[in-house]
C-alpha cells in the first residue's frame, strides 16, 4: 500500500511540476491515532508574469517625486508634481515694498537615478481646478498649466543632505500676488484659491534622477518695511496644502523586453520577456504569480493537508544599484481574474505576510526571498471564487518611489527558477 501510495503521488507531482526533490518522513504521534507521512515538493509549478495597473491612487504619501531618467527596461522614467499653497498670513503693510519670491524645495533623502549629473525643474502655474477628479489623485492625474514657464532652475542635487533647493521665482508673478495681497484683494483661503491653484514641477528632458521632496516645503515672499532708521526686511510664506499636492508618475516602455504592457486585465509571461518578470513602484508595474495545479493535491491518496507552503524567488541584480536597490522585503497582495487587488496577503493571525530576503551569497551577486503562503492556499482552495485568485508581488513604497526589481520566472536556470515549496502530511490512509 505505501510503495502504491508513493509512486501515486510522484506520478502526480510530475505532471504538474518539475519536482527537484521529494523527501519522506515519519512524525508518529503528532497526529491522534495514526502515522503521519511528510512530503516535500520541492518545486510546485508556478507561472509568472508582468502587469501593469491601471492607477495607483498617491493622495496621502509624505513626500512627492520631481525628475526623469533612462531606464535600461522601463524606457523613460518621469515624475512631475502639482503643489497647492496657502499664505499664512493676508496682512502686508500697505508702505511695504515687493523684492522677490521664491520656492523652497526640502528634501526628503530619497532618489533614484544618477544625482552625480545637474537636474533642471521647469515651474508653471496650474490654470486648472486642483481638486480630485475622483475621490482621489492618482498617478496619472493631471491638470491644465499655463503654456508659458514661470522659471527654469538648474541645480546639483543634493538628497541626502537637510539642505533645501531654493529656487526664484518669475519676479512679476510674485509682485502681482504681492499686490494683491497687500490691497487687500485676497483676505481668505477661497479668495486666495479662486485666483492661486497652484504650481507644477516638471524636470526637463535632460533630467538623470528622480528626487524626492517633503510637503513641508514652501513658497516665500521676501519684501521690506520702511522704518525711521533702516528698512526692515520681512518674509511671507506660503505653506504647501498636503492634500491637494501630488506626484504623476510614468514609465514610457520603449524598448525590450517591456516596449509595451497590455490592459490591466492581461498581463505578459515571464517567457516573453526573457525569464523575467518585472516590479516598479509609482507606475503601477508587479508582478503576477499563478499556482494552477493546487487541485492536484486532491488526488493523493488518503487523508492530507499542507503542513507548510512557501514561495521562493531570486532577484536579478545584474542592473545598476542605483536604479535597482535591493530591499530587505517585498508586499504581497491577492488578486482576482481582472487583475485586481482584493485583498492584502496575512497570516493565521492577520499580520501581514511579507517576502523577505531569506539568503544572500557572493557580495549580494544571489539574492533569494521567500515568503509563507499557506493561509494564502487553504483560503484560495475554500473560497468560492479561490480558482481565480493569484498572487501580485509589488515594491515597498509603492506611491512614493520609483524602486524597481527583476525576479527570475519559473523557467530561470535551475538555480535561479522562482518555486513554490509545499510541505504535506499524509495521516489516514
């Protein structure tokens, strides 16, 4: 019977995978009244993909992105950002005299890209209503600006510094909000927002980097009051509005292996692009992962179920550090046939169910994560529309970079080949 039982089950698991390895063991009495035989599957066929998301909705990140760069896969990167503002203040002396006014951008310490090369930031004003065409921005949101730019500020980045990026602004623009400030024109919020939607950041084509920028930055009017003995000189500022400051951000995919992705409904086999599928934070590109055979467990004669199940995947980090950073753990979601998140990935205690970097050999030349995934398998094999769930891996920060990763598909080199490892226990025969 268990010689019988035995060649069953590797029959079964070889039509459906390419299994390495199988190993059997005995647990006796960790099960009531029976002998438990363990079976590892060493590898249970998966099929890996590359999507791309209609939308990511960016509304609440902390910082936004400025700049553009050559990608070697995703062609040209580029993130722009809309920024609204409101004065703190709407008294200036009506004696006071207009100097300047400029933006104070602070940054956030992250980018991407080559920062070694100087950025140079294209400032227009935004002519459109910045407010949500939905309930939310999203990475693709955009607004009208006026045709002509206000400034074009060329400067060394700095991003990993507490410094700031002081950029002048258009000496008119700034003199004809002063006035209107101090005429008393613009006394509230509305008023201030009915004439001033806002600015937008744009990086010119040249751009090596993406930066990042606090919402603490600032528009500052510099300006001076005449006293009995000296003028004094004073400042005005215009604090960024959060909620209504966002980043737009695209990937041209121009050229190979990624020249295009399809609707967000479809997505591209790691076999057509070169045994790879592929992940970008802030353009809405992860990658898919399905695990079509599950149901062969069925057939195993006698009474089982999965001890353990776990994915495992290797990074490729052939590219430059710069733009593609290895990141101690990836996010997981659950997805249906349409492509669509349903559902964060979680443990039998609801915590999230991250991957992480589980090995690491040669100077970080071979990177492996892997992630659990057995609440993942028994909810997709109870639930009435589990058949059509599958597994999307995306990057942390997922609206708030550019972080991009290159994970080696089921069909890799053997050493490399993404997996799933499948722990089970056979106690009733």
């Amino acid at each position: 019977m268990e010689l019988r039982s035995f060649t069953l089950i590797l029959l079964i698991f070889t039509a459906v995978a390419c299994s390495d390895e199988i190993q059997e063991s005995t647990i006796g009495d960790k099960w009531i009244n029976s002998d438990t035989r363990i079976i590892l599957f060493d590898t249970l066929s998966v099929k890996s993909s590359t999507l791309k998301l209609d939308s990511l909705i960016v509304s609440g990140s902390e910082r936004v992105l400025i700049g553009q760069y050559d990608d070697p896969v995703f062609g040209k990167v580029n993130s722009k950002s809309y920024f609204q503002f409101l004065p703190t203040r709407y008294n200036i002396d009506s004696e006071a005299k207009y100097d300047s006014i400029a933006f104070i951008l602070r940054y956030d310490r992250y980018s991407t890209g080559d920062t070694l090369f100087s950025q140079k930031f294209l400032i227009s004003e935004v002519t459109e209503d910045l407010k949500p065409h939905d309930q939310f921005y999203y990475n693709t949101s955009y607004y009208d600006s006026a045709p002509g730019i206000l400034t074009a500020h060329e400067f060394a980045p700095r991003p990993r510094s507490k410094d700031s990026v002081h950029i002048s602004l258009d000496k008119q623009f700034g003199e004809i909000l002063f006035k209107k400030l101090q005429d008393q024109e613009i006394t509230n919020p509305d008023r201030f927002l009915n004439r001033y939607q806002g600015l937008v950041l744009e990086p010119d084509h040249s751009g090596t980097a993406i930066l990042a920028f606090s919402k603490n930055s600032f528009l500052r009017i510099y300006y001076t009051n005449k006293e009995e003995l000296e003028d004094k000189e004073e400042i005005l500022d215009l604090k960024v509005l959060p909620e209504n400051t966002f980043h737009n951000t695209s990937a041209g995919l121009t050229k190979d292996p990624l020249p295009s992705l399809p609707i967000q409904e479809q997505s591209v086999p790691s076999s057509e692009t070169g045994n790879l599928s592929y992940i970008q934070a802030g353009t809405g590109i992860a990658t898919k992962i399905e695990i079509p055979h599950l149901k062969s467990l069925e057939d195993i004669e006698g009474t089982g179920s999965i001890v353990e199940a776990k994915l495992k995947f290797y990074l490729n980090t052939s590219k430059d550090r710069t733009i593609r950073p290895v990141k101690d753990s990836l996010r997981l979601f659950i997805i249906n046939h349409r492509n669509e998140i349903i559902a964060d990935v979680v443990g039998y205690n609801n915590q999230p169910t991250i991957a992480n970097i589980e090995k690491k050999e040669g100077e970080f030349s071979i990177i492996r994560y892997s992630v659990p995934i057995k609440k993942f398998i028994d909810d997709k094999n109870n639930a009435y529309d589990g058949d059509d769930w599958s597994l999307l891996i995306y990057a942390p920060n997922l609206t708030s970079s550019v972080d991009a990763f290159e994970l080696y598909g089921e069909a890799a080199a053997k050493e490399l080949k993404m997996k799933v490892e499948i722990t089970y226990a056979i106690y009733d025969e």
